[in-house]
C-alpha cells in the first residue's frame, strides 16, 4: 500500500516540526508541511489524502483558505487546528464541512492523532463500499445475470443497454418466472445511479390496507400503531431506482395517488406536512398486457403512458431454443457447488427432455427442475428419469412432447371436461364446438 500522505499547513515552524514529528511516529504516513496557503494551494496537484490546516496563516484565515482548497479538491478531510477559542468560528467551520476543529493547546498532538486515525478508518470504509458496489455491479452485467445466447435474449440485452445510458422509465412484461426483476436490478446497476438504493417493491404481496403506507410512509400518530415515523418505499429510492413488480394489481384509488407522486416528483408522509422532493428512476414489472387492462378500466390510461417509458418484453424460456441447456448446465453446476457434489452431467435423453418441455413457469421452473435432478440422480448424471414435471402453471402438461393435432384435440377436451364435471353440454360451449362431437368421441372410446 502506499503511503498515507498528510499535509501540514502551520506558519510556526518549531510548532509544525513537532506536529510532523509526532504524526511520523507513524510508518505509514508521509508528511510535507508547509507555513503559508500560497505553498499550500502550489503543491494540491501531490493530491494529499488528509490537511491539517492552521487557522490564522500570515497570507490567508483558514475559513478563505478552505473555500480555496474546496475549489480544487472536493473531498480532501481537512482538520482546522487553531489557537483561539470562540465557539462561534469552530461552529461555523464545521457547518462549511471542516472535517475535524481542535484548538492548540497540551493535548493536541493525541487529538490530532486520534482524528487522523478516525478519518483514515471511514475512507478506507468508504473505499471498500465503492469497491463492493463495483463489484455489484459487475454482478449484475447484463451477459453474466441473464444467462443465453439466444437472438430473443441479444435483442433484450440491447434494450437493456439502452435504457442503463438513460434516466427513462422502463416496463418490463413477461411471464412468470422470466426473470423480470433480475432485468430491472440489472438495469439500475448498469446505470449512473448505481450508487443509490435499488427498492423492489412486490405490489401483490402487499396487503391493500397497508399498501399506501408501505409507498408513502406515514408520521408518528398518523394513525392507531404508528409509534413513529416511517420511511416509505418511495422516499427509500431517493436519487435511486424503485421498481414497482406486479402493478397491475393496484386498485385504482392508489394508482392515481402513485400518479400525483410521478407527477410532482415529491411525497407527502401519511398524516405529515413536509413535501419530500424525489429524484428517482420508476421501473415496473407485469405479468398482466398494460394496454388490455386501461382497455377493461382496471388501470388508468394516464398512469399507463407515465410509467411505459421503455417497454421491454421477456420472451419465456419455451422460446429460448438453446438457452434451456445453457441455464440447466449453470443450475447444475451451482447446486452442486452449493451441496459440495462435485462435477454433475446431463445424459442426451436429459438434455432432450427439457428441450421439449413448454416451461410454463420459465427459468424460475428450470432452476427447481434440476435442483431436484441433482438429487434424484446416480453417479452424478441427471437422465430423463431423474427429471421430474409438475407445472402448476397455466400451460398443461399436455402441451409438452410431441403429439398430433389429434391427440392435442383429445388432450384439450378431456381437460374441459374433467373442469366440467363431465358435463358436455358446458365444455361444447367453452370449447364452440358441437356437443356431438364429444358424443360421438366418447362412443368411440377415444374420451376415457
């Protein structure tokens, strides 16, 4: 590591050579003193990583001499060390951001010490939180979180790329389990406000009496059990991202509030005053089609063309070709890493299998697939027979394999029926087809 460089800035030099000494006691600080801001201001170029600076310097008080400082290096600590003693100045001083005010007198050099010891731990913990938000970053690339190769997936991470350059609102639709909030985490982390808050908020999952609390927030007594004040979603997301999963379950009252909140660009607590100014990016997830639901009047017309934005749409994993394998293959790989299995296979007949399975729950379906494939195989080789189906989405089983249209027909219309409790007049009309046809398929012993 290199040095920790520390500037001395006190026009005493028997004073500034005792503070140099007793900071150099310190193999890993360098220190260069200097007595007037002039030599100051001609060495900031060095880049020093802390100032320890004299309030009254012959050529300029240290209140100017910050202000000059701050217009070159915004960052810098500087520790005002002064000999006089009004609280008003010390007051004033750290109100301009001065990192640290100590006043000369016997125990100065252990309270510089210890300041220089405190303010070097919170850089070098503001360092590895940068570090870790670099690294999230990374984490959430768009090729190394969206695993695939598929042309609909490359068209996705080019909508994607386009939006991180931009502050636009983005819509992501798709089907259960395609992945939407990874999209959305992506985005955001890949964008210029990476370094502030990433809030998901799961609308469906929320109760409806507590949803606007939840958003908003509420003050202390604004109602029975608000003990005290709580920070809502939005605020939460201050300068950041907050992405709105599921919003086309929003009952319409609270949409037009979520409205007024886009539109202003502030919140008002539950039961406070205070306009809360927001800098924020809206993204929203849905499985639901938008447009159909403003067509049904179950979502407004104006919060739909607000939120819109960039509108990007998941293809599900049954559309991906290829990118089954690819994603079966990392599933594979992580469980086992995870479980400490070594290295687990996927037979040709495994491989087949998945490949002409519809997915209805997509890769969140996947994922479950072959966790339990990893368990239920020998030897470290997942087989057709290890991979077990047991969808609960709204594609039928049927609908996977390869059957004629015949056999889907006959597929199709047992469903009905069982649905129906075998009543063939109902499933005739929820199918539009004559009654006679299932009477005379019966007769034939095709429906069992």
């Amino acid at each position: 590591m290199s040095a920790y460089h520390i500037f001395i800035v006190e026009d005493d030099r028997w004073y500034g050579e005792i503070l140099q000494y007793h900071i150099s006691l310190n193999p890993d600080y360098k220190v260069t003193r200097f007595e007037t801001a002039k030599e100051l201001l001609n060495n900031l170029y060095q880049q020093p990583d802390l100032i320890t600076l004299d309030f009254s310097l012959p050529d300029m008080l240290g209140d100017k001499l910050f202000q000059k400082i701050r217009e070159i290096n915004s960052t810098v600590p500087i520790i005002i060390i002064s000999s006089q003693e009004k609280i008003a100045v010390a007051v004033n001083l750290l109100k301009m951001g001065v990192t640290d005010y100590i006043v000369k007198d016997d125990s100065t050099k252990d309270l510089l010490w210890n300041s220089i010891v405190r303010i070097r731990e919170n850089q070098s913990l503001k360092k590895e939180v940068e570090t870790l938000r670099e690294e999230l970053g990374q984490k959430f690339s768009f090729e190394k979180t969206i695993l695939g190769q598929s042309d609909s997936l490359k068209q996705i991470f080019s909508m994607m790329e386009k939006a991180s350059k931009t502050n636009i609102n983005v819509s992501i639709t798709g089907e259960t389990g395609t992945g939407k909030e990874v999209v959305a985490k992506s985005i955001h982390y890949a964008s210029d406000r990476k370094r502030k808050a990433f809030v998901p908020v799961n609308m469906a999952a929320i109760p409806r009496e507590l949803i606007e609390s939840e958003l908003f927030g509420y003050e202390k007594g604004a109602f029975t059990g608000a003990v005290a004040r709580k920070v809502g979603k939005f605020e939460e997301a201050n300068g950041g991202t907050i992405f709105l999963d599921e919003i086309a379950e929003l009952e319409l009252s609270v949409q037009s509030k979520i409205l007024r909140v886009l539109q202003e660009r502030e919140v008002v607590r539950i039961g406070g005053n205070e306009k809360i100014k927001l800098d924020i990016r809206v993204m929203v997830a849905t499985h639901k089609n938008l447009a159909e639901e403003v067509k049904k009047g179950n979502f407004r017309e104006d919060l739909y063309y607000r939120i819109i934005g960039l509108p990007i749409d998941l293809p599900p994993l049954r559309d991906r070709g290829n990118d089954i394998l690819i994603l079966a293959r990392y599933f594979a790989d992580d469980f086992a890493k995870q479980n400490k299995l070594g290295t687990i296979t996927l037979s040709s007949d495994a491989k087949s299998k998945l490949l002409n399975y519809r997915f209805p729950g997509n890769v969140r379906e996947l994922k479950a697939i072959i966790d339990l494939a990893a368990v239920m195989c020998n030897n470290n080789e997942i087989k057709a027979g290890d991979i077990m189906f047991n969808s609960t989405g709204k594609d039928a089983p049927f609908l996977s394999g390869q059957k004629t249209l015949r056999e889907y027909t006959i597929e199709i219309i047992k469903m009905y029926l069982k649905k129906n409790n075998d009543d063939v007049v109902a499933t005739a009309r929820a199918l539009d087809i004559g009654k006679s046809t299932i009477y005379k398929m019966i007769q034939d012993g095709e429906l069992k």
